[in-house]
C-alpha cells in the first residue's frame, strides 16, 4: 500500500512516536520509583509496628509495618503499571498520528518543489515555485530552486540563441557558394574568366566557413573546461614577443582602413598556451580596427604591475600583467557594450573592416578564463572600447 512506503513523513511520524515512547517510559518508571518511596516513607508502614485487621470471618490477623508496606507498594505497583500502559499506548498512538500530519503539513513546500521538478521540461522553463510564508529553511529551498531554474532558463535560451546564430552564419558562404555557382555554370556563354572569378569568390566563402567553424571550436573547448584544465600547453610567454604576429595580421586591415596602430609594449611574462594568447591579441586588434572609423586610431599597451598576482591567482608576490587594447571611434552605449562578450554579438555602430563572425571577444573572455584572468571592457564617453585583459604575472628570474 502506497502509505506503507517507507516516506520521508512515515519515518517522521515513527521518530515522533518513538520519542513519545520513549519520553513515557521514562516518565512511568520515575512515577513508580516515586510512589515507592513516597509509601516507604510512611511511619506506619516503615517499622516494627504491628497492625491488626478483622476478616470476614471475624478472626484477627496481625501484620507488621513492613509486611504492609510491601503489599502496599506490590498493589500501588500494580495499579500505575495497568492503569499507565493502557493511557500511556494512547498517548504514543496520539503522538504518532499527530507526528505525521505535523510532518505532511512541515513537507507540503518539499511536494511542491517535487511537483514542479516533475514538470519541468525546456518549455516550462519559465515556471516558478515563489513560495511565500516564513524566511525559513523550505522558503530558502524553493528560493533557491527558483534561482537554479532561471539560469536554466538563460542558458537553455543562449545555446538556441548560439545555434541559431552558427547556423545563420554557416549557411551565408554556403549560399554565396551555391549562387556562384549556379549563375556561372548556367551560364553557356562563361569564359574562363568568369570560372576563375566564380573559383576566388567561392574559396573566399570556404575560407569565412573554415574561420567561423575554427571559432565556434575553440570556443566550444574553452567554454567545455573552464580554467588552466582548458589549456593544451603551458609555457612561459612575453605578449610583447606576441604582438608583432599579432600587428602584422591586422596591419593590412588597418591600412586599407586607414585606422594607425601605436604600440606600446613592455615584456610581461606569462604562464599559458602561447598560440592561444596569440589569438587574443589579433582578436583584440581586430576587433579595434573594425569597429572603428576611417582615419581612426588604435592603441595597445602591455605591463606587469609588481604585487597583488595572488588575488588572482598568480604566485604569491608576482604581481599581475596588463595587456589593454583601446580604439577610436563611435559611442557605444554602455547597455550594448555589456553585451559585446556574447557570441556573435556585433554591435550596431558603423565598421572600417569586413562583417565579421561576431565570435571575436567570446573567443577573447574564454582565453582570459582559461589563464586564470579577467577581461574587461569599458566604453569611454567621448567614443570607442577600451578592452583590458589581466593576467598572474610570473616572476621575474
């Protein structure tokens, strides 16, 4: 029978009733070691005095005070013990019903929250418990349930907003791709040229497809395992040895837009994964010279500030390493520039460089993560980013 399972609010119940149990043994027996000793301590019945008692038959009998004391004490016995176990089984059975309905009425907000897990399913993700009553422990239960459902919500909600967007993405080459080719090879009267033409235009295509599935990858690792675990490698780095990679993969962008680069880098060592560090300094730049305006500016600094690495989780004393990227250009409203971290988020201000993947700064926070860093950005009143990357530095000799 389903009220026969072994339940939280059945073991409830059993504990209450044993306790009661337990509480009127102990309360029976100190009542029969008082009553013996409140009758022993009577004169009368302590003592060599003798008591004489008439029968039915009229003879005289003769008992001594000890002897009477005895009976007396068998009889009191006697009586508490048959009297109190037949009152004492009731209270426990009291007890015991009211331990149960006092437990179902204690677990009621735990059925709740089981309810409400049975349902949940990533369409009902919106649904809340929002159990009012006392701040107590079940309040903090559900409070907290409702809190993990709401960041269930948002993630369910960021990796359909992130599929749809990969998906939107791949299929752009592939439809250039597709179209290309169509309109050159129905073509009957296509010369060589036009096949060359359509051959550039869809090596270009597989190319932007190459570099956004490249992205989405090394992303998907990052995100997969958070901090050093992330990591392929672990050397020691100077990001000033990084940058002139970096500067040379963004100058021929930077010159087409007429966007100058000043560099102003100082050794800061490092512990990490040299190609990834790498990637986040062109994904930096590239990202300034884009979202930039014509004859714009950037301006990218690297330094090691002594002390204060182990709030960060560096060696103790090492200090931390600074590397900060800012660019010209249009303001950006602070509500936007919180969610330039989100993958494929772009931002809708006017660009100098090509519509990029929208994955540059994602990539760029889950390299910082996987360094035991932080990344920040701030977009200045008078117009453009100023992205920070922080790092444990390591230390010097």
């Amino acid at each position: 029978m389903k009220w026969l399972q072994p339940t939280l609010r059945l073991r409830m119940a059993f504990l209450y009733g044993g306790l009661v149990l337990l509480v009127g043994a102990s309360l029976l027996f100190t009542a029969a070691m008082l009553l013996d000793r409140a009758i022993s301590s009577l004169p009368l019945l302590n003592g060599e005095a003798q008591v004489g008692t008439v029968g039915d038959d009229g003879r005289l009998t003769v008992i001594n005070g000890t002897e009477l004391g005895e009976l007396a004490r068998d009889d009191a016995r006697h009586n508490l013990l048959t009297a109190g176990i037949l009152y004492f089984g009731i209270v426990v059975v009291i007890g015991a019903a009211g331990g149960y309905f006092l437990a179902k009425q204690s677990l009621r907000p735990i059925s709740r929250v089981t309810q409400m897990a049975r349902r949940l399913s990533t369409e009902t993700l919106d649904q809340r418990i929002n159990m009012g009553g006392p701040n107590d422990e079940l309040r903090e239960l559900a409070d907290t349930f409702d809190d993990m459902l709401a960041r269930l919500a948002s993630a369910f909600e960021s990796q359909r907003r992130f599929v749809a967007n990969a998906s939107h993405e791949l299929r752009t080459p592939m439809a250039v791709m597709r179209t290309e080719v169509d309109v050159t090879l129905s073509d009957p009267d296509a010369t060589t040229d036009d096949l060359r033409r359509m051959g550039d235009v869809v090596v270009d295509a597989i190319g932007r497809a190459e570099r956004l599935v490249d992205s989405l990858l090394v992303l998907a690792r990052l995100q997969s395992d958070e901090g050093p675990s992330a990591l392929d490698q672990r050397e020691r780095v100077n990001l000033a040895a990084l940058a002139p990679r970096a500067l040379q993969l963004s100058s021929q962008e930077a010159l087409a837009a007429g966007v100058s680069i000043h560099p102003d880098l100082q050794d800061a060592w490092v512990l990490g994964d040299a190609s990834l560090l790498e990637r986040l300094m062109g994904n930096l730049l590239e990202n300034a010279v884009r979202h930039n305006v014509p004859g714009g500016w950037v301006r990218i600094t690297s330094r090691t500030t002594p002390a204060g690495g182990s709030a960060i989780g560096g060696p103790a004393g090492a200090g931390v390493v600074t590397l900060e990227v800012v660019n010209g250009g249009a303001v950006v409203p602070p509500e936007e520039a919180a969610r330039l971290f989100e993958p494929f988020r772009r931002g809708a201000r006017a660009r100098t460089g090509p519509r990029g993947s929208g994955l540059g700064l994602s990539i760029v926070q889950g390299i910082a993560l996987a360094h035991n860093g932080r990344l920040g950005l701030f977009a200045p009143a008078e117009g453009g980013l100023r992205v920070t990357v922080t790092l444990p530095a390591l230390p010097v000799g």
